[in-house]
C-alpha cells in the first residue's frame, strides 16, 4: 500500500513537471493545447479522488477560456468547479469561484447573472478576506451602475471604498472612487462626479497608475463635455488619447477618440467628427465592447443627422438602441431615445419623436430624481459617519495602548535600574580581579606584538619587490601583444591579398570546391584581423597617463550612429537618445565604450528591428550611463561570463564577434574606478549599466533625468497598473 502511495504521488508529480514546462516552452501558436493537457490532469486527480486539486484545475481552466474570450467554456468550467467545490465544503474556492463568475457574467455584459453570484457571495458565503469582500462589493456596484440602479450602484461602491481603505493597495481605492465619479456621472451632478475623478487622478499620478491615468483624463474629458466646456474637454480628451497611444492600449485608444469626436460634434466639425467616430466604433467592435459601442453609435446617428442624411443617420441610431436594449442598460436606452427623438423631430415625424421622447423621459425619471439623490447623500451620510466612528474608536485604541505601554515601561525601567545597580556593583568586583589578568596579557602580547611587527615589515618587503616583478610583467605582456598583433597584421594581409588575387585570376579554371575554399580562406582571414584590432584595442585600456578633457557624449553618439548607418539603414533600427552629460574622460575611451555596446545591440537582434536606448543619470559622485536594446537577451546566470575576454555565448555560425568587445568595455570602465553590469531576460533584450567616477555636468539641469531603467530593485506593485474601464461619454 505504501509502495502504491508513492508511485501514484511520483506519476503525480510527473505530470505537474511535464504540465509546467509545457506551458512554459508552448509557443503562443500552440495555446490551444493548454485546455487538452489540464483535461489530462484532471483526468489523473479525479482517478484519485483529490477534489481539491479537481477544483484548481477547472479554475485555471475556466480563467484559460475567460482570458481567450471563450465566455462559455469559461462559465461552464466555473459551474463544474462550484458544485465540487461545494459537494466538499471547501469555503476559500465557493468565495472565490464566486468571484470569478460574477466578474465573467460583467464582462459577458449579463449583469442581472453577475448580481445573482456575487450576493450569494456576500449573503452565504460571506468572506473573511477583506481584499475578496472589497471586490465583491465593487463589481456589484459596476452591475448596478450599467443597468441603470445608481441608488444600489452608489451603496455598494461605498462599501468597497471602505474596505479598499484599509488594504495597503492603494490602486484599488483610486479605482473606487473613480467609479463613484461615474455614478454620480449618470445622476448629472457633475460638481460631485469631478471631485471624486480628480481624487482618484492623484492617487493614479501618485503611484505611477499609467491605465488609471489614462481613465480619469478620459472621464474628465467626458464630463467637460456634458458640461459644455469644449475647450476644456478637449485638453483632456487629447491627452487621454496621447496616453493610450503610448501605452499601446486599444480599448482606450477606442474611448478617447470618441471623447475627441464628440468634442468636434459640439463644434460643428461634422467630417472630422465623423472620421474619429466611425474610427472609434471600428476598434470597439474589434474589442467586442457593446457598452461602448451604443454610445459611439449613437453620437454616429447624431453627426448624421446633421449632416441631413436621414438613411445613415437612422441606421446607426436604430442600432445603438437595438445594443442597449440586449444589455438592459437603462443609460444607455435613454440616450438612445433622446437621439430619435430628435431624429424623428429634425426630419418631421413628430408622432414618432414625441413617442421616443415620453420613453426618454420616463427612464429619466428612473435613473436621475430627488428620490435617488436623496439615498445616496443619506448613503454618503452614513458612510462618512462611520469613517468618524472607526476613527475615533482607533484613537481610543491608541490611548489605551499608549497607558499600557506606559505603565509596562515603567515597571521595566524600575527594573532595569536595579539590575543595574547590582550589575555595576558585581561588575567592580570582576573588574579588579580582570584588571591584573589583563596587565599581565598586555605584557605578554606586547612581547608577541614586537615579534609580529619584525615579521610584517619582512613580509611587507616581499610583497614590493614582487609587486614591481608584476608591474614589469604587466608592461612587458602589454608591449608583447600590441607588438604581436602589430606585425602579425602584414602577413594576414598579404595571406588575404594573394587569396583573393587567386580567385579571381583563376577563376575559370576553379571547381566550386575550390572556390568555397579561397572563400574560407578570405572569412578566415578577416575574422583574425578583427581579433587582432580588438586584442590591439585591449591592450592599448590600460596605457598609462591618458589625457582627458570635456567630452559631449551626446556629439560621440551622434559620432557613431554616423559611422553605423549602413547597419542601422539596413536593419531598420532606431536609437533613441535621451539627455546625455559632458564627461571628464578620454573620448576615445568613451567612443569605444559606446560603440561596442550599440554595435551589440544591432548584432544580437530577433526578428522585430532593433530599438536602442541611451540615457544616464547622476549617482552619488558618479555618473551612471544606460544602454538598453531589445535583442535575443541573455541567462543571468553568464553575467560574469560576457565580460571575460574570448569570452562568446553563442557559435560563430549564429553571430559574428570575437569576445573582445566587453571586456573592453570593462577594462575601460575599470580605468575610471566604475563598474559594469547587465541585466536581462532570455528573449527580453539586455539593458548594460555602467558607471564612471569622474566629472560631469548637464547643460540644462532640467535635462538630468529622474526615471532610469531599474537594476536589481524590487519589482513596482503590478496592481496599481490595472484599468480603469468604462469612462463615461
């Protein structure tokens, strides 16, 4: 029984190791064999009845399908995952499948189904775990919001924000309140919904949220926009589309550009509002974000119409209202039936218009009235209260810590001088009996002391004599191959010469045999009058007495992307230089440090063309220059190793170099007392650091950077960078 415990957990742990390695070698072409491999694992956890293990697979699997927008296989997956999880009272997965299936059903724009699981959630299963409980209570009151019940949208969101409070995450409190901001958005109290925004863009700028930036540039953008403030709506609308774009995020590139377009409708500019809607709605559809789409359809509709096209105009506006019905949302009908009422209105139906306008109204009066206003500042009300209370009753807290502490601290220093009272008595007395003891070792070491001092001096003789050996080695092994490779550079010319005259003179009368022959006689030749440059340039580091001035290390890029531009034309690269200093250095040492790392970042390259980015910063006394690339990468594990003479990563075959380049590079760093390091990822590109101590200076103060590349620092909190979606138009 034993024996078969043990093979089972081995064939177990088998198929773990076998699942791990192949999600991480599957390349992304391959993705569609993850479901069959966590199918197979399954399979082997219910053959031995781990239902807990059952369960965590059809979560992945569930959250493999969500990520894929497979929202069916997803919820099955979940549903599967629930009714184990329940069969065997495992409470953490009921909360947690829980959560994850009301996050699906808001993402599937199904928010009755997304209320449904999170209140059981909340009302059977309430969890201890303030982070999960916090989360429930957010999307909840997303659901809320889209079907139109700010009331309850605004009761639950407060409740997040209280329990996002006191979690160190601060990017979930700035998400809070952002949503908070929308609701009182959509209730038209735009004062309320821009004090929450702009609390939330503080938060955001604070923490270094890019996405959460991005959404509330965005929704201040909006709400400038219902309030009729153009000008202003389109300074934050334009920056809002300059932040997407740089973050390369299509779902916000979608929602700025409908912001912008709005603003070009309120400003009569129909073609180009028109040509940023229809652009908008393009990317939108791509996404599958029907929220986003009624509102830009409709905005369409209305462009449209003022452009006297009734057909077009009626198309997009049908549309929109079709849209917003399939996702019950109330906000979203009721901009859809103001739109044609004035459709219906502009071209002469007035039967029509007066009909879409009374449904207009009546969902107004749902969504935005006294009733609704009242609730929430009664909810707000209460909310602040408890802020109050719970302040207080940690104020109370602190006090009475305060009065215990004090009291212990007093017993203890009471204590704490009674012992020292007896320690100093009883330490008197060890005193005078270790004072003679130590007089006599005193005596004794100084006589040891003499005896070591003679052999010090003898030893430090020893030392000088074969330091000066060294020092005359050193130059010697220094003159020998600058003298080596200097005249050893003749022969291999004329090797090469006489190669290539050959070829060509003889030419006819060559097999192809012979001609791959005087070609590796040719390649072989020029690989070792590169190694002979490079070990030239090696030896030449450590010259002594190199004179130095003031080097612009800006002109000495500029320098070598000159010399470079064949290879950069040809490989498409960019190099993007950010504010260099002036350097105290020798600028041959400078050139030749940047030009062996910028010439690596070109070799080493994939596919995509290379990217090249330069910059440095000040650090301490010295000056800490950055060469960052997107290349092949390479294993921390040889970071040492590069930087070794002859030293080389890969074969000949795959990339040209003789291994002399770095550790040029770093006999030059190592002449201004700096070091050199590099980090990387396999695949991920290498960014090399290296610092000179010596003089430097800025021309422009305000050039000095604050940002750098990081190297070995503790990775930035990811979930601050997590979007803030669904900005309001």
């Amino acid at each position: 029984m034993v024996s078969l415990r043990i093979f089972i957990i081995m064939k177990t742990a088998r198929a773990l190791l076998f699942l791990s390695c192949l999600l991480l070698a599957m390349p992304a072409g391959k993705a569609s064999s993850v479901p069959d491999s966590l199918r197979q694992l399954y399979d082997t956890y219910s053959a031995q009845n781990q239902v807990k293990k059952q369960v965590k697979i059809l979560r992945e699997l569930g959250a493999f399908y969500r990520e894929n927008k497979s929202w069916d296989e997803a919820l099955d997956s979940w549903k599967k995952a629930l009714k184990k999880a329940c069969d065997a009272h495992l409470s953490s997965d009921i909360q947690s499948i829980l959560l994850d299936l009301g996050q699906l059903h808001n993402q599937r724009q199904d928010y009755p189904e997304a209320i449904r699981a999170l209140k059981e959630l909340l009302t059977r299963h309430l969890p201890d775990d303030v982070a999960l409980r916090a989360e429930a209570f957010h999307q909840i009151s997303d659901a809320y919001q889209h079907i139109g019940n700010n009331e309850l949208a605004f009761e639950y969101e407060l409740n997040a924000l209280r329990d996002f409070q006191s979690l160190p995450d601060s990017s979930k409190t700035a998400r809070s309140l952002y949503y908070i901001g929308n609701i009182f958005f959509y209730q038209h109290r735009f004062d309320s919904a821009l004090h929450y925004y702009e609390q939330s863009l503080e938060i955001c700028e604070r923490i270094g949220s890019d996405r959460g930036v991005y959404s509330c540039l965005a929704a201040i953008g909006g709400l400038y926009s219902r309030m009729n403030d153009t000008p202003k709506s389109l300074k934050y609308s334009k920056a809002a589309y300059e932040k997407a774009k740089a973050m390369d995020y299509p779902t916000g590139i979608g929602y700025a550009l409908h912001n912008l377009g709005v603003n070009y409708l309120a400003q009569d500019s129909l073609d180009l509002a028109l040509e940023t809607l229809l652009e908008a709605l393009k990317i939108k559809e791509g996404l599958d974000d029907t929220w986003g789409m009624v509102s830009t359809l409709r905005n369409i509709g209305d462009a449209y119409r003022l452009k006297n096209q009734p057909r077009e105009s009626l198309e997009y506006l049908t549309r929109a209202l079709r849209l917003s019905e399939e996702i019950q949302s109330k906000p979203r009908i009721l901009e859809a039936c103001q739109s044609l009422a004035d459709y219906y209105k502009a071209f002469g139906d007035y039967e029509q218009s007066t009909a879409y306008l009374y449904r207009a109204l009546a969902l107004k009066d749902s969504l935005v009235n006294e009733g609704v206003l009242e609730k929430m500042g009664d909810a707000q009300t209460r909310f602040q209260i408890q802020e109050k209370e719970a302040a207080l009753l940690k104020k109370e807290a602190e006090i009475a810590t305060i009065y215990k502490v004090g009291a212990i601290s007093g017993i203890v220093v009471l204590l704490l001088l009674l012992w020292l009272v007896y320690g100093k008595y009883s330490a008197q007395r060890q005193y005078n009996r270790t004072l003679e003891h130590k007089s006599r070792q005193i005596q004794i070491q100084n006589e040891q002391l003499a005896i070591a001092n003679e052999i010090q001096a003898k030893n430090t003789q020893k030392i000088e004599a074969q330091n000066r050996q060294l020092e005359q080695s050193n130059k010697q092994l220094q003159r020998f191959a600058f003298i080596a490779s200097h005249d050893l550079k003749e022969p291999l010319r004329t090797i090469g010469s006489y190669a290539n005259l050959l070829k060509r003179r003889y030419a006819d009368q060559l097999d192809s045999d012979a001609k791959e022959f005087f070609d590796f006689i040719t390649q072989g030749v020029g690989r070792m009058y590169n190694l002979l440059n490079d070990v030239l340039d090696y030896s030449k580091v450590d010259t002594p007495a190199v004179a130095t001035k003031w080097v612009s290390t800006e002109s000495v890029i500029e320098e070598i992307k000159t010399a470079l531009k064949a290879t950069i034309e040809s490989q498409k690269a960019r190099i993007v230089v950010g504010p260099l200093p002036e350097i105290q250095a020798n600028p041959s040492h400078i050139y030749q440090l940047f030009q062996n790392l910028i010439s690596n970042g070109l070799k080493f390259v994939k596919d995509a063309p290379p990217l090249i980015e330069i910059g440095a910063r000040p650090v301490g006394d010295c000056i800490e220059f950055w060469v960052k690339d997107n290349g092949i990468g390479l294993d921390m594990a040889y970071q040492d190793k590069i930087f070794e003479i002859f030293q080389r990563l890969h074969g000949k075959h795959e990339y040209d170099g003789t291994g002399v380049g770095l550790a040029i590079c770093k006999k030059i760093v190592e002449q201004y007392d700096g070091d050199i390091r590099v980090t990387s990822k396999p695949g991920k590109g290498c960014t090399f650091f290296f610092r000179l101590r010596t003089e430097f200076r800025f021309l422009n103060e305000q050039d000095s950077p604050q940002n750098a590349p990081k190297c070995d620092r503790a990775k930035a909190n990811p979930d601050a960078q997590k979007v803030f979606i669904n900005a309001p138009h």
